[in-house]
C-alpha cells in the first residue's frame, strides 16, 4: 500500500534565501470537552493538538531530551482510571497531566530521523492555528510530549475516566483526526542580517471536495506559513498575555540551544531541535495562506488524489485510537 510521506517542495524563484531545514508529515487533531461525546462547533472543543514527524532535513541526525525526562521518562500511563482530584474547568484532564507529570525535557540524546520515529506533541493555546490568510496576533503552544514511541502519542491521544471532589465522575473523549499533510520548518533571510523561520504546511486528507466545516472553523487552510518563534524558558517575570506552561513544566536546553537567546526573550527555530523538548514553548505569527507568492515555493503531496486508505495518520496511530470522520469527511464528530 502506497505511503503519503513527506511530499517535495520545488523552488519556483531562484531566491537563495530559503533554505529547508526540516521536511516531515504533519497531523492535526482535536479533542471534545470533557463529557461531550459530539462536536458540532468550535464551542464543543477542549483543545487542539499538532504532531510532527520529521522524515529528513538539513541533519539527518536531529537532538531531542534525554529519554529518562519529562513524560518521555515516565511509564506510568498518562490517562488513569480513577482517583480523586479538583476539578479545574474545561481543561482538567491537561492540567492532571502536568501535575502528575511536572518535569520539562532536558538532557540530550540524538535521533536519527530517517531511521526512528520523532514525535514532537504540541498544544495550540487557542483550540486553532492563527488565520494564516490574515495578519493577527501571535498564537502561543508549547510542546507537550516528545517521543521515539508511537504506542506513547496513541496513549495522549485516548481518552479517560476519572473523578473529581467536586464534580463527580467525569469522561474525557478520545481526540479526533483533523488533517493530514506535509510540513517543512525553513530558514528566510529577508534582509541582508536579518533571518526567521517558518513552518509551512499543505494537506492532503481531508480532500478538497469535502465539506471542510472542523477545518474552516478551526483555521486547518489547505496550505498555510506562519512565522515560529521559541520562546526562552528563562525569560521569565514579566507580564504577558500568553499563557505559560510554569516553571515545573519549562524546557530545559542544552548549552548551545540556550545560549542561542542571549538575552532575547524569543529566537528562531533554527534548529528545529528547540521542538523536540517538551516545555518548549512557541509563538506562531500568521504569514500567509499562499507558500508560492510568499515564499517562492510549492510544497507538493506524494499523490495528486490523496487515497483514505493510503492515510499515514490511520496507518501510524490507528482509527481505533482516534475516530476519523473529521480526517475523510469533513465533519465534526
């Protein structure tokens, strides 16, 4: 059976001044509220979440945190069954997490990228992606896990039951299957000292001729850019409008990726290796919803006409774990 894969992109303009950094598969996912089984809107939903897989780039061998931290270095199972805990509003299950598992990445150990699996887990701060055909202000993430194991991003993506002391039992849904597509993470130099990275995007499921409606109200374009900027988990005091992930929680870099901030609050991703650390929090910045006229570049899918059954996302995670109406039709669920 075919595999989608990470596509290719084709210079269109002879600008020396993007350079790829990173290529890789990109799946989108959402989660309904705790005890609501179906989604009909943007309201009905708890969070949205991003998982890279990054196939090749610059490096072949790419570093991520040590195995032994974060929820990497943890196994104990990250929905459990039962206990009691207070009850923290729409988001209770993500903030249980943290707390049972309150330790950012940190360490370093190196991946190959070609040969084992790379799976950065992130978290949108606003349920969306900023609307890359409009300029706005920045979206805030973080990176909730890293991992070489499939079978651990399958465990994030379940759900739960669980009780709370002040309401009760109470039922976390399965997150859905949104999209599927191809990403790259790129260097733009767009003065002659100045340089910033871009994660772009284009999808393949769910196709054209659907309905769209999850992806339309969650901002999922059939391509988009935006602009990413890594944020300095020591930068730390000053007021903000973005939520942060507390100090428990903050990555941990090694020397040389800290030491890339100066005393800048925000940097490039360059390199990516800044995403494979759980903590790592991020600003997306919309760019634009056209890659080509930004860009001068075409990112192109392994198929012309994307094949369900060909789904990388399905095949990778399983329809069991995540139910995929969104992914190949178009609709909430």
């Amino acid at each position: 059976m075919q595999k989608m894969g990470q596509g290719e992109e084709v210079k269109t303009t002879n600008d020396p001044q993007v350079e790829i950094q990173e290529r890789g598969e990109i799946f989108f996912f959402y989660r309904p509220k705790v005890n609501r089984e179906e989604v009909h809107s943007v309201d009905d939903v708890q969070r949205m979440y991003i998982v890279l897989r990054p196939e090749s780039g610059e490096r072949t061998v790419e570093e991520k945190q040590a195995p032994d931290s974060g929820k990497e270095g943890t196994k104990a199972g990250l929905n459990p069954s039962s206990s009691h805990h207070e009850d923290e509003g729409e988001n209770d299950d993500e903030n249980r997490r943290f707390e049972k598992h309150p330790e950012g990445g940190h360490g370093k150990k190196e991946v190959n990228i070609e040969k084992q699996p790379l799976l950065p887990f992130i978290v949108t701060g606003r349920k969306s992606l900023p609307d890359p055909g409009k300029k706005s202000r920045p979206f805030w993430g973080f990176v909730e896990l890293v991992t070489t194991k499939i079978d651990d991003v399958k465990d994030a993506l379940r759900g739960g039951e669980y009780d709370t002391a002040t309401r009760g039992h109470r039922h976390n849904p399965n997150a859905r299957a949104l999209g599927e597509g191809v990403y790259r993470i790129l260097r733009h130099k767009y003065s002659e000292r100045k340089m910033h990275t871009h994660l772009v995007y284009k999808l393949e499921l769910p196709t054209e001729d659907k309905n769209n409606e999850p992806q339309e109200e969650l901002n999922i374009e059939r391509e988009g850019s935006f602009i990413i900027q890594i944020k300095s988990p020591e930068q730390g005091g000053a007021r903000s409008e973005f939520q942060g992930v507390g100090n428990k929680r903050k990555a941990v870099f090694p020397a040389h990726l800290q030491g890339q901030f100066g005393g800048k609050r925000y940097v490039p991703a360059d390199p990516p290796d800044f995403l494979n650390y759980e903590g790592c929090e991020f600003l997306l910045l919309s760019a634009s919803d056209n890659i080509e006229e930004e860009l001068g570049l075409e990112l192109h899918t392994e198929t012309e006409v994307p094949d369900p059954k060909c789904s990388d996302l399905v095949k990778t995670f399983g329809a069991d774990v995540t139910p995929t109406t969104p992914l190949f039709e178009g609709a909430w669920c």
